[in-house]
C-alpha cells in the first residue's frame, strides 16, 4: 500500500475525531478572509475619506490578532495531532517503515487535515462574506449598500498567511517525528502534560501563581501616566503566567486535598470521579490554562465591544449638547444670534459663559494642549441652572482648581490623584475631573479648567477673555439655515473676533466607532469558540482512555445514573475551574479597560461573563453527550 493511500485511509478514518478543531481552524480562516474582503472593497468608502480610513486601520489591526491568533491555534492543534498520532504511527517501525517514511505519513496526514480546513473556511467564507458584511453592519447600525464582489486578492492572502503557518508547524511535527525513539513514539501519549504528585512542587507552583496573578492585577489595575501601557503589557503577560501556574498548582493541590479528606471522598458518590479530575487536571493543565487564558480574552474583547457601543452614544450626545456656538471677545450678541436662531427654529437649550484663555507658555499641565480656557466657579454655577445640568463639586479653593474635560473613546493617561497644574509660576492641585458637557463640543477642542472666583478674577489680566454662547434648537431640519445666518453675523461682527461651532446632527465622523464595537464582538465569537472547541477535542479523546474504567464499573453493577453522575461532575470540574478563573481574571481586564475609558463597567463585565457562561454551558451539554457516547455510558434525556 503506497504512502498517500495508507495516510488517506487514516484521515477518513480519523478525521471525526478531530472535527472540532477543523471547525475551529475554518471558523479563523471564514473570519480572516471575510475581513480581507472589506478590507480590499469599497463598501466602508461611502462613510467618507476619514471614517473608511479609521475603518481601514482597525481591520488591518484585528487581522494581525487574527494572525497571532492562528499561530497558536495552528500550533495547539497541530501539537494534539501529533501526540495523538505518535502511538499510533510508532507501530509502523516493526512494519519495516523508517522513521523518514513515518515522518512522510504524518506530514502528507496533517496536510491533509489543514487543507480540509483551509477548503472549508475560504467556501465559507466566500458563500456567506455578503452576509458577514450584511451583519456588521447591522451591528454597527450603519447603512452602507452591500455589493458582493468575489475577489481573488482575499483568497490569496487568507491562504498565504494560513499555509505559512500551518505547514511551519506541520514540518516541525515531521522533524519531531524522524528525530523520535521508538519507545519514545509508543509512549507519547502516556507523557503528555504530566505533572508528578509531590505536594512540595504543586504547593511552590501554588504560591507562586496566586503572587503573579496578584502582581498582574495590580498592574492592570494602577493608575499612571506614560507606564500605562508598559503596565498593561507587563499584567498580560503575569496573568498569562500566574494562570498556567495556578492551573499547575494550586488548583490540583486542591483536588488532591480534597481527596485525602475520607468525608468528602465516600460521601456523594465523589470516589467515582475525584480522582479521575486529578490525574486529568496534573495531566491536560496546560491545555485548562490556555482554555481560561482565551475566555478571559473573549469576555474583555465582549467588554470591549459592549463599552464602545455604550461611549459611542454618550460622544454623540455629548457633542450635540449644544448645535450652536459662538465664541467672541464681545459680550453683545445674545440677542442678534437669539433673534437670528428663532426666525428659523425655536431654542431648546441656550446658555452663555466667559473662558479666560490663556498662552500655552503659561500654563504645565500633565496633558499638553494647544489652548487652556478657565472659567470661575460662579460663571458655571450660572451655566448649570440656565442648561438644567447637575453641577456636582463644590467651589475649589484659592489653590485648588477642577478640571472639565471630554469623554475619551480610550486614554493611556489614568492617573487621578495628585495631580498638580501649574499657572504662571503658582501650582494648584487638581480636585477632581468631570465629563459632564458645560461648554459641549468646545470641551473637546480644549483644556478647559474651573477656578476659585477669586483666583480667576487674579488672572483675567494674563489672557484674553472670551464669551461663549450656546444654541441648541428645537427643529434639526432648519440646521443648514441657521448656519447661513449665523455665518453672516459671524462675518458683519466688527474686529472678526467672533468663531463658530456648528454640530450637524447628521454628521458621521465617529461612525468608524460602531465598525469597532463589531469586529469586538467578531473577536469574542473567534475566542469563545476556540475555548469551547479545545476543551470539546481534550473530553472527546479523554473518553476513549476511561472507556474500560466505565465498562468494569457496570459490570460490578454500578448504576447508571450514578456514572452519569460522575461523568458529569468530572466535566462540571474541567469546565468549571476554568470558567471560575476567567470570571476573576475579567474583573481585573475589565476593570483596566474601564479606567481607561474613565467609566465603571461592572455592569458590562457582568453581562458579558454571563453570555460566556451560556455558550459554554453549550459546549458542556455537548462535550457531556460525546463524553458519555466514547465511554459506553448510555446516554440519557435527563441530566443528573
């Protein structure tokens, strides 16, 4: 029997056990390939040159994820093939076949195994990419019209970038193979992930994972300034770390203790399967780690879009809090911008304030801009009750001094205490910070400061100061009128010290936020269903090894419902440690991603734990039917 038949008959014959990570491959590949597609059409263009360009960058970002991501999959995947494999193939040896010809077996397999992937996810991938777009954009709640348009660009680069990784890994497994023992190639299997029993080693990997994802938390979790992103860097890592220790330690530690408890051990039925969930957990816990590693990254990437979403609408409101506004060095012209406004529409809101302006030379400040405006207490006090706002600080002190600042889409900056502003030669400590939007869509044009009465009537002589009059009006359909007469004053007004700010209540200059909050959710889908198809693979092969358990445990007359019982618990364990160390974990990843937005996202972080738990509740429910199916057990209706 020549080669390729002999590793074709093996890949029909085994391809069923390892379908849910061709799945998984293929879902990546429909996923990278139909972001291509966008990414080499038109459709985003129509959002306009700004927006498509933000587009542009955020899909060029996710591909790159998308990319390391496959590097990994690609080498798990890969790595459980081979182990799989080894037994198998190392019968081969006494059949006369040299390890070079074993190697050949197992590369044209493999092969064979990643080219079924890459042909299902670029079908896929091309049948339903209209449909892709069709759904993000309607995620996005954007209305761009969908022309499809088969490419073969996105093809080729999804197959190039796939093959190259996969056929890396594809030939180290072949190197592997031909540089084997044959006891070594018989064993593998026996060997992999193995962790010996000594509570002095699970007890030192213990405390040092509990004190790294300790460290890792603290980092994501504190505030600074220019280290923020050295921190973030750093916590990913340290989690990465401390998880894959605690899953090498601690959390076998605990199972082996609670099986040297007699109460818990002959209580419950627990004999039947306590001791099956520590040898599974001291040998697949590399595998539990990088299960729970990959939640974690699809709760926040859920977070993540769940967040941008929630701060789109808020930028959008925020920045329509006025429609019109005028800036001027003189304090007359309430009323001819009023009597201009009400001929076309009536006024909703309207209210005005002074803002000292003062040279950039004059002020240190953490953040650098271009323009610092000040205004005091008692001016915005008054802007408050005109406008219906809630102004909730009180009057800072003479060397004091409140910040009012923008919403941040995201912000490396997330330092809030002791921050200290100096104006010409004096330091005044930073009080507090509010978004609340006084002055709208000025605030984000610039650094806008509130003052002690007295401190700001001291520096009027050191700037200019300004009159801010503020419009909304009642019927946005009049907006294009009133700017043309608004225009015309701007123009006639005498010195042409007066500027602008019209807000267009059509504009879509952040819609490239909605494409994000989507590719989020694409991610999370990615993430989530690689966690459940690993853990699915690790219980689907695990039931083949505890068939012959199961069958003597019948045969002594066992019944079946208490091993479904067990086989239950056994995979509640697996299942549950790794959704428990995510849900923690995701309080921290979460929490850092709401310090950066500058919001509290304990709501959202919830949600999104829950919608993880219910997929994965799936994947248990069918990883449970598989597991009951490959180790005799009868399967049932009812779950116990």
């Amino acid at each position: 029997m020549g080669m390729i038949r002999l590793a074709i008959l093996n890949f029909k014959s085994g391809f069923k056990n390892y379908l849910s990570l061709v799945m998984s491959l293929a879902f990546t590949v429909l996923v990278f390939l139909d972001f291509q597609n966008i990414l080499y059409s038109d459709a985003f263009e129509v959002l306009g040159t700004r927006n498509w360009e933000y587009v542009k960058l955020l899909i060029q970002t996710t591909s790159f994820v998308l990319g390391c991501f496959m590097v990994f999959f690609i080498w798990y995947s890969t790595n459980v093939f081979l182990t799989r494999r080894k037994k198998e193939i190392g019968i081969y040896v006494f059949m006369g076949l040299s390890n070079q010809k074993i190697g050949r077996l197992y590369l044209i397999e493999i092969t064979l195994i990643g080219f079924s992937a890459l042909g299902m996810g670029l079908v896929l991938g091309m049948l339903v990419s209209g449909l892709f777009q069709m759904i993000l954009l309607a995620i996005s709640d954007l209305t761009v019209e969908i022309r499809f348009r088969p490419a073969l660009r996105p093809v080729l680069v999804t197959g190039a970038v796939y093959l190259a990784i996969y056929m890396v890994f594809a030939g180290k497994g072949y190197v592997n193979i031909v540089r084997s023992s044959v006891l070594g190639m018989i064993s593998a299997a026996k060997q992999n992930e193995y962790v010996r029993q000594k509570y002095q080693i699970l007890l030192i990997k213990a405390v040092l994972g509990i004190g790294i994802l300790a460290y890792g938390y603290g980092l994501a979790m504190k505030e600074g300034s220019v280290s923020v992103i050295g921190n973030v860097f750093a916590a990913v890592i340290l989690v990465t770390v401390g998880v894959y220790l605690l899953f090498g330690g601690m959390i076998p530690l605990i199972f082996q203790i609670l099986a040297g408890r007699k109460s818990f051990l002959y209580g419950g039925g627990h004999t039947l399967w306590i001791n099956s969930v520590i040898f599974r957990m001291k040998k697949n816990y590399r595998t539990y780690a990088m299960v729970s590693v990959l939640m974690l990254c699809s709760v926040t990437a859920l977070a993540m879009g769940f967040a941008m979403k929630g701060r789109y609408e808020n930028i959008v409101q925020f920045e329509n809090t006025y429609t019109f506004q005028l800036l001027s060095s003189r304090n007359d012209l309430d009323q001819q911008a009023r009597d201009l406004i009400e001929k076309e529409s009536p006024i909703a809101v309207s209210s005005r304030i002074p803002i000292l302006s003062l040279d950039q030379s004059l002020v240190k400040a953490r953040e650098n801009y271009s323009k610092y405006a000040f205004t005091s207490y008692s001016h915005l006090r008054q802007l408050a009750l005109d406008t219906g706002m809630e102004l909730n600080f009180s009057e800072p002190g003479e060397d004091e001094i409140f910040k009012i600042s923008h919403l941040y889409l995201l912000s490396l900056i997330t330092e809030q205490d002791n921050v200290k502003i100096e104006i010409n030669g004096k330091a005044y400590q930073q009080t507090g910070d509010s978004d609340v939007p006084y002055l709208g869509y000025l605030q984000e044009y610039m650094s806008f400061y509130v003052l002690n009465d007295k401190e700001y009537e001291k520096l009027r002589s050191l700037g200019e100061e300004l009159m801010a009059y503020n419009y909304r009006i009642g019927d946005q359909k009049c907006f294009a009128k009133i700017r043309e007469n608004l225009d015309v004053l701007v123009q006639n007004t005498e010195e042409n010290h007066t500027a602008r700010v019209a807000i267009d209540p059509e504009s879509n200059e952040i819609d490239w936020i909605k494409v994000l909050y989507s590719i989020c959710i694409f991610m999370f889908l990615v993430f989530i269903l690689a966690s459940g198809s690993i853990l699915f693979m690790k219980v689907y092969n695990d039931a083949f090894e505890e068939k012959e358990r199961y069958r003597i445990l019948q045969k002594i007359g066992t019944d079946k419902k208490v091993l479904r019982r067990a086989a239950a618990m056994e995979l509640l364990a697996a299942y549950g440690v790794s959704f428990l160390v995510m849900g923690i974990s995701s309080l921290f990843s979460v929490g850092a991603l709401g310090k950066m937005m500058f919001t509290n996202l304990i709501g959202v972080n919830l949600i999104s734990v829950l919608v993880v738990f219910v997929i994965l509740a799936v994947w248990y429910c069918l990883s449970l039917w598989a597991y009951e199916r490959n180790a005799g057990i009868d399967s049932c209706k009812t779950m116990y």
